[in-house]
C-alpha cells in the first residue's frame, strides 16, 4: 500500500504502517494533552498502541487461518480506520471462508476473555459509564474495546466480518455471485441507516461508517462479478501483446526513455536468453532515479514478479499478481519467453468490454490467442 512502511514480519506476514497512523497518534497525543497534560498525553497513546496490537492479532487471526487452506496473507497495513489483510486470493469453499472470517473476531473475544478474568470480572456497564473519567484503567478500556471491536467487525455488512460470514452461510445454498449481491444490498442498507442516524445526530463519525460501508459493499460486489467474469477466460484474452521489455544490462536511462515514448508504466526484463527475471514498475523506477541516477545499472530498480503461462486462467493470474502486489505479471510461452504483460488496467478494459457486450445480448469477445 502506497504511503506504508515495513515494521516487521510474523508468521510469513509481512506488517506494515501507513503514515496516517502516525499522525493519528500525534493527534491523539496532543487532544490527549490540551485536555491533562503529558501525563495524559502519553496515556492516550499508550491506549491507542495497545488497541491497535488488539486489531494486528485480530488480522493475524484472519491470516493463520488463511495459511491453514493454503492461502497466503502478503502484508498486513495498520490504518487509522484499523487492519487490513491483504490475502492472495478469497477461498472457493464458503465454508473455509466462514473459518476464515470467524477468526478474527474470535481472537478479539479471547483477549477480552482474558482481561475479564485478569481484572476480575468487572462491570462492563460501568466502565463505559465512566469511561471519560481519568480513574479508568488502560485494562479496562482495552477489555471494553474489544467487545465493541467484537460486536462491530460482526455487524452484516462488508468489508466488516460480519458481512463476509453472512456472504459464506448464503454461499452454502446459493451461487456466490448472488449470496454477494444479497450480503452487499444488506450492507449498503445499513449504510444508509448509519448514514440516517449521523444525520439526525450530527455525528460525523456515523457518517464516517456509513460511507465506509457503502463502499466496502459496493467494492465486494463489483469484485465478486469480476471472479465470475474471469474465472474461465484465459489470459491471452486480456494480456497486452504489444509490450516493449528491457535487457537485464541496461540502464536506469534505458527504462525512463520507454516510460516516455510508451503507454506501459510496467517493464518486463529479460536476460540474454530471452527469459523473464522480473519486472521494473514506475515507482521502483523513479525511486531509483532519485537514489542513483541515471547511468545506474537497471537490476537496482528490478523487482522480482511472477511469471504465468500464457495456458493459464485470467483469475489465476490476477490472483497471482495481487499476492505479489506487484502492478504486472508476465505472461511467457512453454520455452519461458515473454509473449504478453497482464496488467490491472487490462484486466479492466476487458471487463468493461464483457459487460457491454452483455448489455447488448451478444457473445462475449475473445482475442484469438495468436501467441498460443
């Protein structure tokens, strides 16, 4: 994610930062101390750290069950808004992902088992009654947070858990394109009553919600349609063909003449042999540039990718390239030599070109696959 930075690595997860989470503590702190002080300051971050190691085991949850289906999690981002799991690909079982979604929550509802033992079964009721007062406890914040993290990642509407649980129990007996458009109606339903409430109320963190849920829904249900779109085309029918690579030896000077006399903002390189070692995005490229200039030698910009066979399915190879996260994949021939680049951009134009063909009750279109 752009903006982030690397803290670590657990379980084969990398976790990163975004830069607005800093802020957000910076924020914290100085609301904290307009209102007691340093004192009060450094107990406010102290809190928002400890919640936000709650939400990072909540992900965590998600990814370790992921990994138990054979489904990676690249990274985990820790956002103001909370974390976001960034897994390979969403299971085909709706039962694994009920296990998948279910996860999380469940850690959240341990450590505030865990609390309520260690602080001896305190009244929930009247830590939230007194919840503004400087006399409650960091414990008891946290035990309080984890319930609300509970009872709201279960409410039934994407990109909540709740919404996903809903969409898999649904998958059980219906196609999981309409169990999606279902459980993202509900969602976008419940957006528009969070929505109505922050209205009457004038509170803009509802209205935050609201919007948050509408769009989380309607991302779900557009991503759901593209899955059904592409999982049988293959991805000859979207790759570009017409794609300009770089040699292994050249330059940083080489890749930023290609950036400017083509569309491409990706570089497939290859070495003296014609075979794909990896791929030189427009990020690495000017951050590169920045670092070493010009005349610098190409592999210092190089990033490693995938490649994928040019037999291979669209979803696959999509799928293949969000878990990478990197902005293309190659496509190769049985000899391993570059016949396409697969690029998001692609992906979309393509979809965009189904669907209107599907509006005007004609056949969908498919390239004749000229490199195959």
């Amino acid at each position: 994610m752009p903006w982030s930075f690397r803290l670590g690595r657990i379980a084969g997860t990398e976790i990163r930062i975004h830069v607005t989470f800093l802020l957000f503590l910076v924020w914290i702190g100085l609301l904290h101390y307009l209102r007691g002080g340093s004192a009060a300051a450094l107990d406010g971050v102290l809190f928002i750290l400890a919640l936000f190691g709650c939400v990072l085991l909540h992900e965590l949850g998600h990814a370790l069950a992921a990994r138990r289906y054979g489904i990676p999690t690249p990274d985990i981002t820790l956002l103001p808004i909370g974390g976001v799991a960034r897994m390979a690909r969403i299971p085909d079982d709706p039962r694994q992902e009920l296990v998948i979604a279910v996860a999380g929550p469940l850690v959240n509802v341990a450590i505030a088992a865990v609390l309520y033992l260690v602080l001896g079964g305190p009244d929930l009721g009247g830590i939230a009654a007194r919840l503004d007062q400087p006399t409650v406890a960091i414990g008891e914040r946290l035990l309080l947070a984890n319930v609300v993290l509970v009872l709201f990642n279960l409410i039934p509407a994407f990109p909540m858990d709740g919404g996903r649980v809903l969409r898999s129990l649904l998958a059980l007996r219906l196609p999981y394109v309409r169990a999606t458009q279902i459980a993202a109606s509900l969602g976008q339903a419940i957006a528009f009553g969070f929505g109505f409430l922050g209205l009457l109320g004038f509170n803009p963190l509802l209205l935050f919600i609201a919007l948050f849920v509408y769009l989380g829904a309607a991302q779900e249900a557009a991503l759901a349609q593209m899955r059904a779109t592409t999982r049988w085309v293959p991805v000859v029918a979207a790759m570009v063909t017409d794609v300009r690579a770089l040699p292994e030896e050249g330059t940083l000077q080489d890749a930023v003449e290609a950036l400017l006399r083509t569309l491409q903002s990706a570089f497939p390189v290859v070495d003296a042999t014609g075979r794909v070692v990896g791929v030189v995005t427009r990020d690495r490229l000017i951050a590169a540039l920045a670092e070493h200039g010009l005349q610098a030698p190409l592999r210092l910009a190089l990033r490693p990718a995938p490649t994928v066979s040019h037999r291979a399915l669209l979803d696959e190879a999509y799928a293949r390239m969000e878990e990478a996260g990197v902005g293309a994949v190659p496509v190769v021939d049985d000899a391993g030599r570059l016949v396409g680049l697969l690029t998001p951009d692609n992906v979309g134009e393509m979809l965009l070109v189904q669907g209107a063909l599907a509006r005007a009750g004609v056949p969908g279109w498919r390239r004749v696959p000229s490199a195959a």
